[in-house]
C-alpha cells in the first residue's frame, strides 16, 4: 500500500461516517504508522494547497482542507472520495504508538522485557494484527470469520499465515481473518488450510470435541483475487501441521 493509501485508509478510519469532523494530521499518522518524515510531504500534497509538496495521483489530491494552523477537515472532493465508511475502529492511539515504539526497537524479536503493562497492550496489538492489516482482513472477509462465519468484530483477530517478521508481513494475502480461539489453534498448528482445495483440516486431537463441525468445511474466499491467501504461505503452514500431526501420532 502507498503513503498516499495509508492516508485515505486512515482518514477512513478516523472519520468513520462523520465526514464533516475535523482532524490534526498527526493523528492520521499515528494510525497508519508512516514515519514523520515520509508522511508530511505527502500529506501536504493531499491538501488543497499543496504548495510545492511531491506530486500525488489525481484520487489523492485536494482531499484535505486547512481550516485553522493545524486542523483540517476533508474538502468536497475528500468527502466523495472517501466516502461513508462502515469501518470500525480497532485500536487505540495508545495500542498503536507503542506497536509503532516497540517495532522500530526491535520488540519483534523479543530482544528486551519491558514491563507488564506495556506487555499487556502490545500482546493486544500483535493479537489483533497491525491496524491497516486487521482492516484490510476485515474488508476482504466481510468482517466475517473465514472458517467459523461468526460476525461479531471485536472477537475477530488478524491470523499470519507466515509468522509476523516485520510491516512487510502485514499483506492481506498473508493472512486470515480469524475468531479469537480459532485463531490460537490455527497459531498452534491444530488447525490447517489444505492449500489446494481450501478446506479446513483440523488435528486428530480435536475430532472429538466441539470444533469437529469445522473439520472439512471450504475456506470463505475474498472476493479480490489479490486478497486470496497466498498458496507458498499455505503449504509452509500445511507442511508444519502435516510434520506436527506425524509427531503427535509417534508420540
């Protein structure tokens, strides 16, 4: 996704269906977790007054209209462009800035503790994917559950199907729009995706317990042929259930 992209994506997301709100920049940025010095140019050729800002595509600009030193709200233009938007907000400003701290420290690779609270939120964070990830899932997937169907958003997390490495993990065809607890069976390998025929496999140890009824159910499928889950990630993760369910049998 480009910068200008994240911009409308999280103007979506700050608005909502109140087109007519005003808004600081900063906040947009926070949302989209585009550094400073990459969002501010752009965002100022997004204005109505770019000035000499960088060039951006013909959808992206005259969008946002300056009404005071700091404070914009979305032209004409901005609002047919962005439009009314169903998009439910999914993370805090609080869950993302410390995403957005902890990534660019490292966090990822678990190198540093850091103090339970802080542990709290960003496990909130990573459970529910970054923000324009879990969004893009959303979308894709009808904010419906690709395996269980259930609707109710709050309980739906972002599923990597290749473990998060960093923002380029982030991509909807990596990932699933997963219920919570199916989610952390899908995390551990007791639930799989038959990378052909998208059919929901589930391990040997489950068969005889409430999920049996998802055992060789179809995979529901975004209608976007560049949201389909990539098949490379699917038989790495198909592969790893094959070896675990091999394992547990030798057991």
């Amino acid at each position: 996704m480009t910068i200008h992209d994240s911009i409308i994506a999280a103007a979506k997301i700050r608005l909502g269906t109140n087109l007519d709100e005003e808004f600081q920049p900063q906040e947009l940025r926070k949302i989209c977790g585009v550094p400073e010095g990459s969002f501010s140019p752009i965002f100022k050729g997004m204005r109505t007054d770019p000035g000499s800002a960088p060039s951006v595509p013909e959808h992206a600009r005259g969008l946002f209209l300056q009404i005071r030193h700091g404070w914009y709200r979305l032209s004409e233009k901005g609002k047919a462009n962005i439009g009314a938007s169903s998009i439910i907000p999914f993370a805090s400003a609080q869950e993302v800035r410390v995403s957005e701290s902890l990534e660019k420290s490292g966090y990822w690779s678990v190198n540093e503790e850091i103090d339970n609270r802080q542990r709290t939120l960003v496990e909130v964070v990573q459970r529910k994917g970054q923000p324009l990830f879990r969004q893009g899932l959303l979308s894709a997937y009808h904010y419906r559950c690709a395996i269980s169907n259930c609707d109710a958003v709050p309980a739906l997390e972002a599923a990597h199907i290749s473990p998060y490495l960093g923002a380029q993990s982030n991509v909807t065809r990596n990932g699933l729009l997963l219920r919570a607890d199916l989610h952390t069976l899908f995390d551990l390998n007791l639930i799989a995706i038959e990378p052909t025929t998208l059919i929901v496999q589930l391990s040997k140890s489950l068969m005889r317990t409430s999920y049996a009824s998802f055992h060789m159910m179809p995979l529901a499928s975004p209608e976007a042929q560049e949201d389909f889950p990539d098949h490379e990630a699917l038989e790495l993760r198909w592969s790893e259930f094959m070896r675990s369910e091999k394992e547990a049998g030798g057991a």
